[in-house]
C-alpha cells in the first residue's frame, strides 16, 4: 500500500473512532435521561439493569477515547515522517 492510500486510511479509522466515541457519550447520556426518569417511575428492572449497563458503556467509552488518542498520535507521526503533505502536493501537481 502506498503512503498517501495507507494515510488516507488511517485518518478514515480516525475519524470513524471519533464518530464511535460521540454515539457512545450520546447513549450514556440517553441513560442517564432513563436513570433519571426512573427516579419517579421506579421500575426494579429499570433500577437493576440500567446502572451496570452505563457502567459498561462508560467502560467502552474510555476504552475508546484512549485507543483514538494513540492511534491519531500514530496517524500524526506517520504523516510526519513521511511527509504526507508533499506528497498530497504532488499527487494534485501530477493531476493536473
């Protein structure tokens, strides 16, 4: 794979991690609106299942934000070192 196919890809997962990691803040937010309904309905399974479920979600968010931080890092660093930009500057020069 070539440096600008192989960059071009990394920026897409970098992207598609920030994309997981807003949907999984939008759903611990969706059951914190639950939790706090719940407070007036008081519904057991409500009350039972919901708090290990955000505690999950939370998890996966952490886990997520940590495996973004390093793998844009990465993605910096490899454009970096290959000086993608020049590249890309080509690429539209040999377009033309």
């Amino acid at each position: 794979m070539d440096k600008l196919k192989k960059f071009g890809l990394m920026e897409k997962i970098v992207h598609e991690l920030e994309d997981l990691k807003n949907s999984q803040q939008a759903i611990i937010q969706k059951l914190g609106k639950i939790e706090v309904d719940n407070m007036d309905l008081g519904n057991k399974r409500l009350e039972k299942d919901l708090p290990d479920m955000h505690q999950r979600v939370a998890d996966n968010l952490d886990t997520i934000a940590s495996i973004l931080e390093d793998f844009a890092t990465q993605t910096d660093e490899f454009s970096d070192k290959n000086n993608i930009a020049a590249l890309k500057e080509q690429e539209t020069i040999d377009n033309l």
